[in-house]
C-alpha cells in the first residue's frame, strides 16, 4: 500500500500557495508486529528464535554505537557525534557542556 499523505498551508515558507505533506493513518509498530509479519510468511524459524536474534543483533549494534563505532546496515546508518564547544585542544568531554548525538539515516534497501 502506498503512503498516504495530505497537503496542509507550509507557515514556514513566505510562498502563499506554499504547501506541506503530513503522512495520514500512520500506524506505530512494535517488535511484537515485526515477528508476526516474518512467522506469518511461513517461516521456518520460531517466534522464540525470531525474538532472539533480534535481541542479539539489537545488542551487538548498541555495543558498536556505544564504543563510537558506525553501523551501517541496509536498512540503518547509525553514528556518534559530539556537540558543544571545546575551549582548546587539551579541554575533554564534559556532560554539562557537551552532548553526544545520535544520527541515524536510513540504508540502501530503506532509500
């Protein structure tokens, strides 16, 4: 099914027939709908071992971002930054200056 979209008035352009896309009937989805999606295509693998994997590959990409690594998949970028001002080379990380980011965009098979 494709995206269904509305156009609203844009207010953040000064064009006056300017207009914006706002996604409709979005629905959120969980782990718990991504499994069924997968065991409902007549996979041979459990929802036992669905939800594992899926536990151990969502761990082993908090482990890589959290040492500063990227990640890169075909579904999702996902990388490290800093934000804030260091006031010389010597000065380090401090959390009430700083912040780390997270930028996440998306892979080749979600462009």
């Amino acid at each position: 099914m494709p995206i269904q979209y509305a156009l609203f008035p844009n207010p953040l352009t000064e064009g006056v027939t300017d207009q914006r896309a706002v996604i409709q009937n979005q629905e959120s989805r969980t782990i718990e709908d991504i499994i069924d999606e997968i065991v409902s295509r007549g996979s041979t693998v459990t929802r036992a071992e669905v939800l594992a994997v899926i536990e151990e590959y969502e761990a082993a990409i908090t482990k890589f971002v959290a040492n500063g690594d990227r990640v890169n998949t075909a579904l999702v970028q996902v990388s490290s930054s800093i934000s804030g001002i260091f006031s010389d080379s010597d000065d380090q990380y401090d959390h009430k200056r700083h912040q780390i980011k997270l930028n996440v965009n998306p892979g080749l098979r979600l462009k």
